[in-house]
C-alpha cells in the first residue's frame, strides 16, 4: 500500500501547520495539499511545509473551483505518481488524523474494498461540537439519499475516505458535482460500478478554526441532486 493524503485547502492557514504534523505523526502517507489560491496565504504556507519535508507536496489551482474539482485534480495527480490509495481529508480539523490508520488498516484487508468512509453514522461513530439541529439535518440528508439512491453506507456524504486508484482508474470519473454533492455522487459513481464501499466509525468534530464555508445554497444542491438522481433510478427500476 502507497498512500497519499489529498488535503483540499481554501483558507486555512490557521489549521493547515497543525493538521499535516499531525498527520505525518500518525501515518506512513504522504501528503497533496490542494490548494484553489487562498487569499490568506495557505497556499506560501503550504509552500514551506513541502520545503521542509520531501513526503509533503502542493497544488496551486488558479482560484475557488470547488471542493470535487479539487480531489478529482488530487486523484489524478496521485494516479500519475504510482500511488495505490488516495484519502481524502478535510483541513480544518474534523476529521482527526489520528484515526486514519484505521481507515488505512481496513482498505489494506483482504477484501479490498474500493472504498473505505470514515463514518459518522454507523455504529460506533461520533459528533461532537455540532448543534442538535445540524446533526439532524444531517442525518435527515443521509437518510434521504439512502432510500433515494439505495446505496449501502449510513454516511455517504462524508469526506473521511480512502479509495483504491486502481478502482477509479477503471471507473473513470465521470462525476458531475463540483461541490460538497460530490461526495455522495462519488459513492454512487463506485457503488454502480459494482465496487464495494465499507465504513469505519469516526468521531467528527467541528472545525477547529476559522470560516464554515457551508450554506443554505450547498444543502438545496444536494437536495436537488439526490432527488433528480433517485427518480431516475426508480424509473429504471419500474421499466425492468
Ligand atoms: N481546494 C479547495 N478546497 C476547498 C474548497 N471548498 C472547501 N475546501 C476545503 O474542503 C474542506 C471541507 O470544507 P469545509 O469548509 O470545512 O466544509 P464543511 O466541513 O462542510 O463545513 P464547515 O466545517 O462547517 O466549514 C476544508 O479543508 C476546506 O478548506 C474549494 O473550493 N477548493
Ligand atoms: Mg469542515
């Protein structure tokens, strides 16, 4: 197993330093920041953490493209340099690196799952920091894209993975969402492919610092994307 860890960045340079040391601390991977031209600098920062370490390396985009525009760019890059897995994890804190060799351990079972979630919603798994109603909403949401899209994980919106590259060379990456959908189109993209998705329970954890940069435009997109979605599937299932 050759791991790297995709690291999308938009202004977070308060926990960028934090998050790769500790990374680095806790994992044999190395590391992509992905970074869409921050205007707080996170994109020099990151310059100078793959200074010092030769296992940390950066891509600068031209501006604010969107998270899934991001690790599609992440996984290519890592296609190309000869890895077999790529994570993705977000920046700012939620999801603790400490917990990755999990997610690692798992995807390196012999099954070899082509895709590995650190979840939220299976047993086992966690929130903390979370208001009572943004939990709810957010299982609201994973409930929903369940029964509409039928596929097999409690949190399919979640941005704590591991997936085979092997894998999404074969299934190419055709997936239309830029935004925060990508996650769940991502997990229909392997599941209807015939790939496996398993989940490992995390404890997520609210940002340590800096902006949310979640809104009501991002819920109504995914919203929208999942109910176009499923009435496909279940007009394709009626006409079977
Ligand atoms: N490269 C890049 N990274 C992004 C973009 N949008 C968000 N990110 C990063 O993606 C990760 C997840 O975004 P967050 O803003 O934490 O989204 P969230 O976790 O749904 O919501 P909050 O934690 O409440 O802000 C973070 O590391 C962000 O910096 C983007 O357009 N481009
Ligand atoms: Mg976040």
């Amino acid at each position: 197993m050759k791991a790297v860890v995709a690291i999308p960045t938009y202004n977070e340079a308060q926990n960028l330093p934090g998050i790769v040391a500790r990374t680095r601390r806790a994992v044999t991977a190395d590391i992509l920041v992905v970074d869409d031209a921050s205007p707080d600098g996170t994109g020099e920062l990151a310059e100078k953490l793959a200074a010092a370490d030769p296992a940390i390396h950066v891509m600068h985009r031209a501006g604010k493209g969107g998270l899934g525009k991001a690790y599609l760019a992440a996984f290519a890059w890592a296609e190309e340099h000869g890895y077999t897995h790529v994570v993705e994890m977000d920046a700012d804190g939620s999801h603790h690196p400490e917990e990755l060799h999990r997610l690692l351990a798992r995807a390196d079972e012999p099954d070899h799952p082509d895709l590995v979630i650190g979840s939220r919603y299976t047993r086992g798994g966690r929130i903390r920091g979370w208001s009572k109603a943004r939990e709810l909403l957010s299982r609201a949401g994973n409930l929903y894209i369940k029964v509409m899209l039928g596929l097999p994980v409690a949190d399919a919106t979640a941005g704590f993975r591991v997936y085979r590259l092997d894998t999404l060379a074969r299934i190419g990456l055709d997936v239309e969402a830029s935004g925060y959908f990508f996650q769940t189109d991502m997990t229909a993209h392997v599941v209807s492919h015939g790939g496996t998705a398993v989940e490992v329970p995390i404890t997520f954890t609210e940002r340590l610092a800096g902006e949310s940069k979640l809104s009501g435009a991002v819920f109504s997109e995914s919203l929208r994307r999942t109910t176009k979605m499923g009435v496909r599937r279940y007009l394709g299932l009626l006409k079977r």
